[in-house]
C-alpha cells in the first residue's frame, strides 16, 4: 500500500494476502478519529487554488510537517473545506452525500453552481439544523458527517469488525481460506472461502443432482463488507465461488447489522453466529430458481436485467455469453441468474472498484425474489 496518497479521493487498494489486509485497516484506523459537533455550527469553506485559504492551508500543512498534496487533490474533487470550531479540514468526496443528508438538502441542482453558491446555501441550512453531527476524519480529510445523536449513527470499528470476523470463521469454519479483500474510502470488505464445510450445500447439491445438473463446482464463500461513511452497514453476505474462482453467486438473504440504536460489536459477533443456518435459507433461494421454467430464456433475461436496472453494456454481453453458452432453448431461472451473474466477473476482468463489484452483487441478487415469468414473453424484446 502507497501510504503517501492514502488521502486522494479515488485512493483504493486490493489485497491478496490476510495480513496486509488487517494491517492497511489498522494503520488507516490509527491515522482516523471522530468529531461530535454541533450541527448548526458546521460550515463549508470553498476552496480554489488560487484563494487565500488554500494559501493559508498550505503554509499550515507545512508548518506541521505535512503533505501539501493533499490541497490539490482536494481543490481536483471537491474544492470544499469543513470548518470544525477553529480548524479547517478537507472534505473527501464520499462525504458529500451525508453532508447534504445532515442539512436536509437534496436533488442534483446543486452540482450546477459555482462552489462559493454551493457552500453557502449548505451552510445557511446547517445553521438550522437540530442536533449533533459526527464527523469522520480519516487520513487527513473528513469522510462522512452523520448523525450525532444518541439514537443515530453507532460507531463499528473496522478493525475489530474484520479481527472477530477472522477469529470466528478460523475457529468454527475448517479450511477457511482468505481470497481477497478491498479498502477504498467508502467500503471495505473480504471474501473467505469455506472450503471444508461443503455440507452447508448438501441441500442445493441435491436438488441439483434431481434436476440433472453438476453438483461439485460451487464451493461456499462469504463476503463481509462495512463502511464508516454511512454507505452500508456491517453485512454478511452468504455466496458460493467455483472451483476457477471465475464466477460467483449472491445468495441472498445477507445477515445485515446497521449502525444505529447503540449497536455494538457484540452484535455483529450474534451476526457471525448465524452463518452457518443462514447457507440453508439462503441456498434455498437458488432450489426455488430450479423449479422455475423459462420458455423465452433470452427475452426473459434481457426483461428481468432492465428491470435490475444493469448498464446496457453488461446486459448485452450476458446475453451473448448465455447464448453461447446455453443457446436460445427453454431452461430454468436458475440458468439465467447464473447467466447474469456473469457480469461480475467481466467487471473483475476490467479492473472495476471492489465497492462497484460488491455493488453489483446486491443488485443481482434482488432477481432472486422477482416474478420470473412476468418477463418470459415471445416476440422480440426491443432493449
């Protein structure tokens, strides 16, 4: 990990290994603290690089022996400041949604004015605001601005998120295997393999096998992903891998824990406690696709992508691949939502942020609970 530009607005980094994982969101975590402030009492500050507070932030930085860069790549994203009583820190750009959230603004009209506009219509509805905010700042610059209050934002930590989360899969999980995690500024998550625990698919690998299909390619993985920005909750995602590590499936049904009412690590400690009877519920979601028969395959899948709301580009090449793979003839749901599952990988394959994966994985997975067969029409489906 490049620690020197952590800061940057589009900072983000993979890991292969476990232990550079846990270490990036250790040092990130050390280098990052919390804020409770007074709403009403926030102000944005604009920022160019010819104005006199970028001046004066710059003499500030290297004054205290920082790195100046991190104005610049403020003024290329945001071009905003947040003044905390008598200090001004740089505002990150996942931290606008809930800067807006916090005073009560919405709508894209805003994205249309000149910054000095933008910060003084947020700040005249800051000064109206009730309550406390909580303010992240993290590796320089503020993150996120939530609510304060006591039955608001609770703080995860996410370490300790991701430290319980390797204690309890080593202890209860045999063969657990580390694939891969992501950090970017808005959500950090790992994938593990549970190699060793193929029972948690006996069911599903039974049907399987009744409705003619092979039974040993999938193994069972789990996703665990949280944010501090307000962008998600700390969530169990229950999902299967193959064997090439080409293609995974969302089951559905995560175990989700929001960070609210005082929740506390205890509590995602009860979440892990679930994994395991969640695999039944969640692998029956895929059992229920089986029974499903599509007669317009490729209508079906084109009708339930758009109803997904997936890009253009994606759906086409699904659709191709699909065709290719399993031709145009009748087949089930459980086909097509393999076939869409596709599109995660080709975002792999393009280099694609691990948030926009991740993503992606939730949007699919929500044609697990769909009408199938009010997409499954004749005729030709105009895109």
């Amino acid at each position: 990990m490049n620690e020197t530009r952590v800061y940057e607005d589009n900072y983000r980094a993979v890991f292969t290994r476990q232990e550079d994982f846990l270490s990036c969101i250790n040092r990130i975590g050390n280098n990052s603290f919390w804020e409770r402030r007074k709403s009403k009492n926030l102000r944005l500050v604009p920022m160019t690089s010819d104005s006199k507070v970028a001046e004066e932030m710059r003499e500030e930085y290297l004054r205290d022996g920082l790195d100046d860069r991190i104005i610049n790549d403020t003024i290329l994203n945001t071009g905003l400041l947040i003044r905390l009583k008598d200090k001004c820190y740089p505002v990150r750009a996942c931290a606008i949604k809930s800067i807006l959230d916090r005073a009560g603004i919405s709508g894209n009209g805003l994205r249309r004015v000149d910054k000095s506009v933008y910060a003084r219509i947020i700040n005249d509805c800051l000064k109206v605001t009730n309550g406390e905010a909580l303010v992240r700042i993290s590796e320089g610059k503020v993150s996120a601005v939530l609510g304060g209050d006591c039955h608001d934002y609770a703080v995860l930590d996410t370490e300790q998120i991701f430290l319980h989360s390797v204690d309890y899969l080593n202890t209860h999980f045999k063969g657990c295997q580390y694939l891969g995690g992501f950090y970017e500024h808005e959500m950090v998550s790992a994938l593990w393999e549970l190699t060793g625990n193929d029972e948690m698919l006996d069911a599903y690998r039974t049907e399987l096998r009744l409705h003619g299909k092979q039974t040993e390619e999938m193994k069972p993985m789990v996703r665990i992903t949280t944010s501090d920005t307000g962008m998600g909750g700390a969530n169990i995602y229950p999902m299967l891998v193959s064997e090439n590590g080409r293609c995974t499936i969302n089951l559905g049904s995560p175990l989700k824990l929001g960070h609210r009412n005082g929740t506390k690590i205890s509590d995602f400690d009860e979440q892990l406690k679930m994994l395991y009877s969640k695999y039944q519920a969640a692998t029956g979601n895929l059992i229920k696709l089986l029974d499903i028969e599509i007669l317009h395959p490729v209508n079906c899948m084109k009708g339930v992508m758009d109803k997904l709301g997936i890009a253009k580009k994606y759906k086409a090449e699904a659709v191709d691949l699909f065709v290719a793979q399993y031709g145009e003839d009748a087949c089930t749901a459980h086909d097509i939502y393999f076939g869409i599952s596709e599109i995660l990988y080709m975002l792999s394959c393009e280099g694609e942020e691990g948030s926009k994966i991740a993503k992606m994985e939730e949007i699919i997975a929500r044609a697990l609970v769909i009408n199938w067969h009010e997409y499954d029409i004749p005729g030709s489906y105009a895109w």
